[in-house]
C-alpha cells in the first residue's frame, strides 16, 4: 500500500481529541514501522521493549524519558531508545511520531 510511493508522513494520520491513533506502515519479522499521533497531555506510561527503537518526531513535541532521564523532543528530532531500557513518552503539545523498531 506504501511501498514505492513519495508519503507525507504528516498527513498520512490524524489527531484525534484525547487519544492517541497509530497507523502501521511495515510490518515484517525484520522489524516494524508504525505511525502515531498522541493528543496534547496523551502519553505511554513507562514499558521495555527487547528491540532498540527510534524515535522521529514529525510534528509537534513530546518528553520521552528513557531510563530516567526526560529529553524533550520535537518536530525534526530523532531519539533513538535502547533496548530493555525502561522509556515512556508523554506529549507536551500534541505531537506524531514514526517509530521504527528493529527485531533483528
């Protein structure tokens, strides 16, 4: 569906009122891209994960702490969360994020 075409990742998903909306891109054994927004004051509560993965803000602003410590993130940066390391995210402003997670 999104192979071999020029995407605006900005307007691929929309916000919606106090939540958050993921759109899944790729998803194979290799690893996964997923497409998320997150309402202002909407956030993940602090998880592992057994793969490293990256984070690009592509709109907006999010604090995402990982390990403790909070980085705070916007349109243009790029986090890159290691694995089994505790993170969390939480938007600042509402924010959408590409998160590529890679499994081997």
């Amino acid at each position: 569906m999104y192979k071999g075409k020029a995407l605006d990742v900005k307007t691929l998903i929309e916000y919606s009122a106090n939540s958050i909306v993921s759109k899944t891109l790729i998803d194979t054994k290799a690893g996964t891209i997923t497409l998320f927004s997150f309402d202002e004051g909407q956030g993940l509560s602090e998880h592992t994960a057994p793969y490293d993965a990256v984070v690009q803000i592509v709109d907006g602003e999010a604090e995402i702490t990982i390990g403790g410590n909070a980085i705070h993130a916007n349109e243009g940066n790029m986090v890159v969360m290691p694995a089994n390391v505790p993170h969390a995210l939480q938007a600042t402003k509402r924010f959408k994020m590409l998160l590529t997670m890679i499994r081997a």
